[in-house]
C-alpha cells in the first residue's frame, strides 16, 4: 500500500493539516472532517484540530456519499451556518485568502454556489448557500455536487 494522500507533507505539515488550517483561516466554522478509507490513520493526524470528525463507511460508493455525510453532520449540530465550504485536503495551493474571495463572493453575488474552475469545468473547492443543504445531504453516493 502506498502512502495516503491526505498525509503527505506539505511545508512542514500534513496536506490535511493544511486544508483544516487554511479554512479555519478564512473564518470557516465548525471545520468538519469526512474520513473513510485509513480512517484511523487521518484521526489521529488531525486529532489536535478543532475540527469535527465524521465517518463515513460508504466511501468507496463516492464522493457523493462524503459529501452527504459531511451535511449531515452539520445539519445534526444545529448550527447557524450560512453556506457551506466544499474541500479536498490534495489541492495545497488553495490558501485562506481563495476561500475568503469565494466566501465573499458567495454571498454578494447572488448565486446560491460559488465553484473554481479548471478547464471551463466545475470543480472544487465549491462553496454551497443554507438553501442547498438538503440537497446536498441527500446526494446520490456516486453522484458529487458537480451537476448542482
């Protein structure tokens, strides 16, 4: 087995530890933590983050089903979040300040989704408005959001 991508370094930390600390960085709160395959292993590398843990057992179905998993979990601690911010822990050039551009955005602009794009192509980190969470929690596990 080759190393797990999320805990790779990245100038002196984990490419997750870099994720969880740019978005914390750029105002994001609760941070939370989809893990699936190794979960054990990316636990224990972010244990010291204030960030919420969730498991999600049906990882191999997709990515949908992570994302799914992640709403869930938001939706479950009642929060009063406005939007939700959409990340994966391998793209280490994604810094705070392109999540407060997009964040800003988001809530300026109008549309309920604000996305990068690579090749005319939507991807992440994509930042979604309250009014989609639902549909978010019940994405179809091989679906991502890309078609929002």
């Amino acid at each position: 087995m080759g190393s797990l991508k999320q805990l790779l370094s990245f100038r002196g930390r984990t490419l997750l530890e870099h994720a969880v600390q740019q978005t914390l960085a750029a105002g994001f709160h609760p941070v939370i933590v989809v893990v699936g395959a190794e979960a054990p292993a990316i636990r224990n590398a972010i244990a010291a983050q204030p960030v919420e843990i969730v498991q999600n057992d049906e990882w191999r179905s997709g990515m949908g089903s992570s994302i799914a998993a992640g709403i869930r979990k938001l939706r479950e601690m009642d929060t009063d979040s406005a939007a939700v911010a959409i990340l994966a822990a391998d793209q280490p050039l994604i810094t705070a300040d392109h999540l407060a551009v997009m964040r800003k955005l988001l809530h300026t602009a109008g549309p309920p989704i604000i996305a990068a794009q690579y090749n005319g192509i939507a991807g992440i980190p994509a930042l979604f408005k309250r009014e989609l969470f639902a549909t978010l929690a019940g994405l179809a596990p091989e679906t991502g959001a890309r078609d929002l």
